[in-house]
C-alpha cells in the first residue's frame, strides 16, 4: 500500500467513526477534492490533513497528523472478563498485550488516537457485581504504563506478584494505597507501592 493509499484509507476510517458520507465529508470540506481524497485519486497534503483534522474535532473525534500515515486497522485485544472480588490470571508474561490478540478483539474507542493503541487493552464486565458504575457487559480500556497518571478514586487494574489481577478503585492515604472493591461484600486491600506488581488506570468505559 502506498502513502496515498494509506491516507486515503485513513480518512475513510476517520469518515466511519464519525459516522459521515461522502457527501456530507464534501460539503464539510467545501470543496470536490475530498471525494478526490476520499477515493485515493489525489494525495492528502498537509494543509487537507490539517483541514480534516479541525473537521473531525469538531464532530468529537481527536485525530491528528500522524494518524494519516498508520498503514493498517488495528484493533484493541480484549483480555479478560472481570467480576468484582474475583481475580482474572494476568498472562501478558510482563511484555505487554499483542495488538489484534485476546479473546476477543475491539475496536478503537472514540477520541482514542490510533498512536495510542499499542499501548491499551480492555477487559468486559460480567455480571452485576460491579454495578454501579459498571453494569454487565460493560467495556474497559486500559492504557498500560500509566500509573503516574492515576488520581485518589480512579478505576485501575491492580495485579498482585502471583500474577492475579482485579478491577478496583484505588484511594491514597498517607504513604498507603487501599484498593476498594465495586461490591461492599468485599474487604478494602491497603498496601503500600512495594507490594505491587502493577497498577494501571482505567481511562474509558464503554458502557
């Protein structure tokens, strides 16, 4: 594939999470040239990817330059099914989830950049246990090596050194991590930062 090709494929990506036709792409850009774009007839240079980008914003999807130039669609590895109080078995072996690996694959959630994909993975709710706030069926998205990230309350993925992991919700006091069980049934984990293996935050949820 070309790298005409691949942005011209890129827009139509673009185009389908956005929902948009070609006509209405068209009108949005002013101009018959995005059906040129559109079809791969006519190379996307940067002052059109810059056009396209302020365009897609404003239909409430963050894009940007670079995801004009990804060669292929990816997709987003569903790990695990989770239900509160009960562990899932980490099994990435410490060196990451395989993009389009899992036991199921996912697409791109909105607003998610495609630079990012290699860097998340998702987990599915099953069950009631974690209801409110994550009802049955509900989607994950969990972006790895992100703990700097993590706020007192956030929804993470905390994994012990026995390579068990659950959903919690993470508090800080003092010099003390507690991990909050969704269901009440279960008992607060405090620990402190030598005791984990790993914690990672939640950043969406497709409900």
């Amino acid at each position: 594939m070309n790298e005409k090709s691949i942005r011209s494929t890129n827009l139509r990506r673009m185009m389908e999470r956005t929902s948009v036709t070609r006509a209405q792409l068209t009108e949005l850009y002013g101009s018959r040239v995005a059906e040129a774009h559109y079809y791969g007839n006519r190379g996307i240079g940067k002052k059109a990817r810059m056009k396209y980008i302020m365009i897609f914003k404003e239909l409430g999807l963050a894009v940007d330059d670079s995801d004009f130039f990804h060669p292929r669609v990816l997709k987003i590895p569903l790990i695990a099914y989770v239900t509160a109080g009960i562990p899932f078995q980490w099994t990435d072996g410490g060196g990451g989830h395989e993009m389009e690996s899992g036991l199921e694959v996912l697409d791109i959630p909105p607003g998610m950049q495609f630079k990012e994909i290699e860097t998340v993975y998702a987990v599915r709710v099953r069950g009631g246990s974690m209801f409110p706030p994550f009802k049955d069926g509900a989607t994950l998205f969990i972006k790895t090596k992100n703990h700097n990230e993590i706020k007192h309350q956030d929804y993470v993925i905390f994994k012990d050194r026995e390579h068990n992991a659950w959903v919690k919700m993470v508090l800080f006091r003092n010099d003390k991590i507690i991990l909050r069980s969704l269901n009440p049934e279960y008992e607060d984990i405090i620990l402190t930062m030598a005791d984990l293996a790993l914690l990672e935050r939640v950043f969406s949820a497709n409900l």
